[in-house]
C-alpha cells in the first residue's frame, strides 16, 4: 500500500460462484500465492486491543495496520498501514507508551517491548482486479479471496484512496459491487486472525471479545459488572 494511503474494505463469505462471477463482471485474475502471516503483541494483547495489528509477512516484511477515521459506518472498515521499519517502531513506542526506545529495527525491539508471536498461519490468496463500470480512469477495486490453512475461507473486497473525502464514493463502489457479488447488506465475517485465535488461543479471543463488548455497552456504562 502507497504510504499515507487509506485502505477502505468490506469482508464477505465467498461462495462456489464467486470466482465465475467476478469474470463475468470483467474482473482479471492477478496472481495466486501462499504465504505466513506471523502477529506479535503483548501477552496482554495490548496492540489488537488498541486497535493495532503487527504481523510479519512471508516475503514482504513488517506491516503495521491500524484503524483509521471511522467517517461513515456499516459493514466497511478504514485501516492505515505503516511498512517502513522506523515509523513501525515509533507507532508501536506511542501506542505502547514506550517513548524514547524505539532505536532499532522492528524485529530487535520485539524483546525490548514485550512484543511475542501470537499468531501463525499460512494463506492461499487468489487476487482478482476489475475496473468498476468501466470507470479505466480510476484506481481497480481489488478483490482477493482467501482460504487459511486451518480450514477458513474469506474475501475481502477492497479499494485504496488517499484523502478522507474520497473514502464515501470508494465505499459506494465496494457496496456496489459487493451486491454484484451477492454479498448480504450487513454481512461482516470475522478476519482469518480473530478466527485463528477463537480456535487455538481461546483465552486471547476471550480477552478480544471483552474488549468489544465493553466498547459496545451504551454511554455510562463502561464501568465492570
């Protein structure tokens, strides 16, 4: 992702179909790999429960995804994505409030801020690219389906801007084609890491799903039980 981009997204279930009707739609297989995604945090998950998610990607190197501004709601979700090694680490000290240790590359300060792997797992990813409506002026929306080695399949439907005013009409493209599709208005299937963790690291999705809930109890209600 180019660097100070926005990554607009809509996850969805794919079916025995989907492929076929992305090429009636003009769509234009890209490529397909396999790779390991490997995701480190706390033991307390103090990076995914602020919202940051650390991996290190099988020959790609260290991505660091965050939420961005939450401009317009329903089933889509922002993200930012740090890849250069110094901006990871000055992220990571903030959100950790560890300013002022962040001197080396992403890899030699996983020991130094607590960070382990928490996750690990291998993705066979079709990528497709298609021109909406003809639209060859404008940025492809990307559709890239993928089918974890534990057994998960999800797509994702995904468009990339770089101003915040261009995130309502690349979300109406997603919304549009994800209809095409036959994706449900309101479908929303969880990532492949909230998957992994819900089935081998249950005490991780545990804490995960505390989180959320606590983040959805109404105004005034934050307190514990």
């Amino acid at each position: 992702m180019a660097p100070g981009s926005i990554e607009v997204e809509r996850k969805f279930v794919p079916g025995p179909g989907t492929e076929e009707r992305l090429q009636e739609l003009g769509g234009i297989l890209e490529h397909q790999i396999t790779f390991r995604d490997s995701y480190y945090d706390t033991p307390e998950l103090d990076l995914m429960r602020a919202d940051h998610w650390l991996r290190h990607r099988e020959g790609r190197g260290w991505e660091l995804k965050f939420l961005g501004a939450a401009g317009v709601s329903g089933a889509h979700t922002e993200y930012r994505e740090l890849t250069e090694g110094p901006a990871i680490v000055a992220q990571l000290c903030e959100v950790l409030g560890t300013k002022g240790q962040g001197t080396g590359g992403v890899a030699a300060m996983l020991g130094p801020l607590g960070l382990e792997q928490v996750a690990s797992f291998v993705t066979t990813r079709s990528s497709w690219k298609l021109m909406f409506l003809g639209a060859e002026q404008e940025s492809p929306l990307r559709v890239d389906l993928d089918t974890a080695d534990f057994g998960y399949a999800v797509g994702e439907v995904e468009a990339l801007v770089h101003e915040e005013a261009e995130v309502p009409q690349a979300l109406e493209k997603i919304h549009s084609l994800s209809s095409l599709l036959g994706v449900q208005a309101l479908e929303k299937p969880p990532a492949k890491l909230i998957v992994y963790l819900q089935r081998f690291q249950p005490q991780h999705y545990q804490l995960l799903l505390k989180v959320k809930r606590a983040r959805e109890r109404p105004p005034g209600t934050q307190q514990p039980d």
